[in-house]
C-alpha cells in the first residue's frame, strides 16, 4: 500500500511538472513543397508566438523530427515525392500519436477530408489558409499535444515504477543478492537453455552452522550482521553472470552457469575458507555446502536443488564446517 501511494505521489509530480514545463513550446513544423506557401504561413503563425521549423522534403521532414522533435505539423497535401497523404501514413506509424498532423489543401471538399483523415491525419484545412481559422484550429492541436505528453510521461514514470517494483521484489533487503522469488526466476531463465545444449550448470547450496546459537549468544543484530558478511563473502567469490540469492533464514544459493561440479565445489571450498576468515567484531561462523550438478536424468529444476539439499544435509551429517558433492 506504501508503495502504491509512492506510485501516485510521482506520477501527480510529474504531472504537474509537465504542465509547467511544455512540449506545447515546442516549434511547430511546416512540410510543404513550395517555398511560397511556407513563406506565407511563416509569416502567419509568427506574429501569433509560433516558432516555426521548414521542411520541403520527405527526407528531410524527417530529419527535422528527429532532431526537434516537434509535436504539431502542418502538412500540404501536393507534397513532391509521395504525396502529402502517403506521408502522413508514414509519419502516423513512425511516431504514433506523438504527432498532430494538420493536413492542409487547396481543393478543399469533404471526400478529401474524409481521405485524410482516413490517412491518419489530426485535422484537415483549406488554403487560402484563414488566419483566425488557423490559430483556432492550432489551440486544439496544443491542448491534445499537452494532454498525449503527459500521458506519456505519467506512462514512463509507471514503467519506470514498476521496474523498480518487480527488482524490489525479486531482492533479499538485507544481503542486497537475489531472494527465493529472483532464484526461480533465474532457474526458470536459464534452465531451458542449460537442458537443451547439455551445458554445465551448477547448484551450491550454503546453510550457516548453528546459526541459532549465534542469535541466541550474540543477539538478533549481531546475527542480522553475520548474514549480510556471509552474502558479501558469496557475492565476492561468485562469478559476474551466477545467480547469488538468500533462499531462507541462513540459507544460500549459488547457480553457476558454463560451470561443471569440480569448478563448482572448487569454488565452494574457497568460499567455505573465505568464511571462516570474515574478520571485523563478528563472531565466528562456519557453513555446511551441498554441490550438484545438472545431469541428463535431472527431469525438472527441483531435481537439481534437491540433490545439492541431499550433500549439504550429508555435509551437516557429517560434522558440518565442509564442502559435499
Ligand atoms: P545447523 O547447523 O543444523 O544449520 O543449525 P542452525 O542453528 O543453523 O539451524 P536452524 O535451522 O535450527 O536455525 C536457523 C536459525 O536461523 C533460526 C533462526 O532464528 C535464525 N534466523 C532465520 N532467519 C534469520 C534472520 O533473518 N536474522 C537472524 N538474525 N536470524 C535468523
Ligand atoms: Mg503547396
Ligand atoms: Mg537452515
Ligand atoms: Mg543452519
């Protein structure tokens, strides 16, 4: 619920920042063949406070677009090359509804109209173009280009939200590695892969030795501390690319990828090692490590976990502080 309410807060932010700030001032861009007419709705929509961008070409009506972005185009409907309506075709599916596209014609009637419309077209004038028509014509197109802005912005503010959300989500907060969900989504990734090219694929699984005690003796934060130098540890020794995730209380998971049993118990050993050293005002801990590896007969992902749970269990079995395989 907190985080939902932090959700609203931004996307009420950055609305009201939008409508201070304005893709609305943006220029307005002509795209019109003959240098007369664009001349002459220059000096139209100038007085009127518009800031004007020119384009006599496809080519460079696009260029135009990319480089500033205009929100609000006029088009002329006798454009060379393709046409003024083919053009708006394209432009309708290059940038979607991010355009508002007036286009304009010297034949005006209401087939016309409707045909550009039908070509993806905001709105449709007649030339001679009439001023006042125009600048109303223009208000509209301003208020439709401010209300798509901040719709898009409230949208990448709610993608952008909810990336950070669904990381939350997957992540333990005090160690910082991935949790149980973020493993499975893991294992889910990279399973199908790892089965169908018989690639190396390894589990470590790590349980902290009498761990109770260390809470019992030291305290809840003390042990909350060991936690978060045994994940560090793991995350030090772990290669960039394995997956490195506190599965339970004082459990942990390493799944090395392009990684065969040997690596992978080699890499255990130095991690049990490395433990033991965690120096600092902690107490000392040890870990027990189960290591097992993908093999042809493994049917599903659980296989492989249960495996590496089986030696980690022989390895408390046996007196605990060791790696098995
Ligand atoms: P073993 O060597 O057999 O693994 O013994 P153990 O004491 O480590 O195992 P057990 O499963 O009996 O106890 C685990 C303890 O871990 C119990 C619980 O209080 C503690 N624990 C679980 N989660 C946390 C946590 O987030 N913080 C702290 N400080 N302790 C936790
Ligand atoms: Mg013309
Ligand atoms: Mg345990
Ligand atoms: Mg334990």
């Amino acid at each position: 619920q907190e985080k939902l309410e932090s959700v609203r807060n931004a996307l009420l932010s950055v609305r009201d920042q939008h409508q201070n700030e304005s893709s609305v001032n943006k220029p307005l861009l002509l795209i019109d063949g003959q240098d007369t007419d664009r001349a002459i709705l220059q000096r139209t929509l100038e007085p009127a406070g518009y800031q004007i961008l020119q384009a006599s070409s496809v080519d460079e009506a696009f260029t135009i677009i990319y480089k500033n972005t205009p929100r609000i185009i006029l088009l002329d409907w006798a454009m060379p090359e393709i046409g003024g309506l083919l053009l708006c075709r394209r432009l309708r599916r290059e940038f979607g509804l991010r355009l508002y596209i007036i286009i304009l014609t010297a034949h005006y009637n209401q087939d016309d109209a409707l045909e550009a419309l039908e070509a993806g077209a905001n709105d449709y004038l007649g030339k001679p173009i009439d001023r006042n028509f125009l600048l109303a014509k223009l208000l509209v197109a301003k208020k439709i280009v401010e209300f798509i802005s901040s719709l898009e912005s409230n949208c990448e503010q709610l993608i952008h939200q909810n990336h950070s959300l669904q990381s939350m989500a997957m992540k333990d907060a005090l160690t910082g590695l991935a949790n149980r969900r973020g493993a499975d989504e893991f294992l889910k990734q990279h399973w199908p892969n790892a089965l169908r090219h018989q690639s190396d694929l390894s589990c470590i699984m790590i349980d902290i030795d009498h761990f109770k005690k260390i809470n019992d003796q030291y305290g809840h934060d003390q042990g909350d501390r060991v936690l978060a130098a045994v994940g560090k540890t793991i995350l030090e020794i772990s290669r960039i690319g394995d997956l490195t995730a506190r599965v339970g209380g004082e459990e942990f998971m390493i799944i090395c990828l392009q990684c065969n049993q040997e690596n992978a118990a080699s890499l255990a050993e130095r991690l049990r090692q490395s433990v033991t050293k965690i120096v600092g005002t902690l107490p000392p801990v040890t870990i027990s490590v189960g290591v097992s590896e993908l093999n042809a007969a493994m049917a599903n992902i659980e296989a492989l976990l249960r495996a590496a749970d089986q030696a980690l269990l022989t390895a408390k079995r046996q007196g605990r502080n060791r790696v098995v395989c």
